[in-house]
C-alpha cells in the first residue's frame, strides 16, 4: 500500500464542537484538547484575522498580538486573498467584528 494515500478525516471532534453550550464549556475542552502553545496560536491566528479584516496594517497587527510577518502573511492568504475567503471571515464578518475597528479582540 502507498504511503502518500491520505487517511479519511474525521468527523468526531467536529460533531462534539457543535454540542458544546456555552464559553465556559468551550474553552474547557479546547484546554482538554489542546497544549496551551497550541491554543495561544490559535487565538492569536484568529485576533490576527480580525484585525486584518478590521483593514489594520501589519505593524500594528504585530504590536497588538506579537505574531510574526509570517503568520500574518499566512492568516491573510487563507482569510483574505483565498477565492471563498474561509469560514473564519465568514465567522468574524457574521460577528460584526470587522465592521468596528474598536472591536476588542
């Protein structure tokens, strides 16, 4: 069997992410489900993408999250300057996130 054949993903966590009530549950199992350098870069992709959507240069980006010219590149290459621009800017311009450039983060 080759080595390259890609392993169907799957579904569980995604179903249980959906079943969650509220905040507190919500940062609870992502604590369980995740190291905690794990989960600062992911909230810190996310407070990048808002401020990228709220149309905020790169240097203020970086001094309000610490995240690297890279990981800002990145984030805006999946966010902004992908053809379906994502479920995270459909997520954060649903939130009305971008709309407010004094939208705490």
């Amino acid at each position: 069997m080759a080595r390259n054949t890609k392993k169907k993903r799957s579904t569980g966590m995604y179903e249980a992410i959906l079943q969650l009530r509220d905040l507190e549950e919500c940062k609870r199992f992502f604590e369980d489900l995740c190291s905690p350098t794990e989960l600062r870069s992911m909230e810190q992709r996310y407070d990048v993408a808002v401020y990228l959507l709220q149309d905020q240069v790169y240097t203020e980006i970086l001094e309000k999250t610490g995240a690297s010219s890279a990981t800002i590149s990145r984030v805006r290459r999946n966010i902004l300057d992908n053809e379906d621009g994502g479920a995270m800017r459909e997520l954060i311009l649903r939130m009305g996130l971008a709309e407010n450039t004094d939208a705490s983060v």
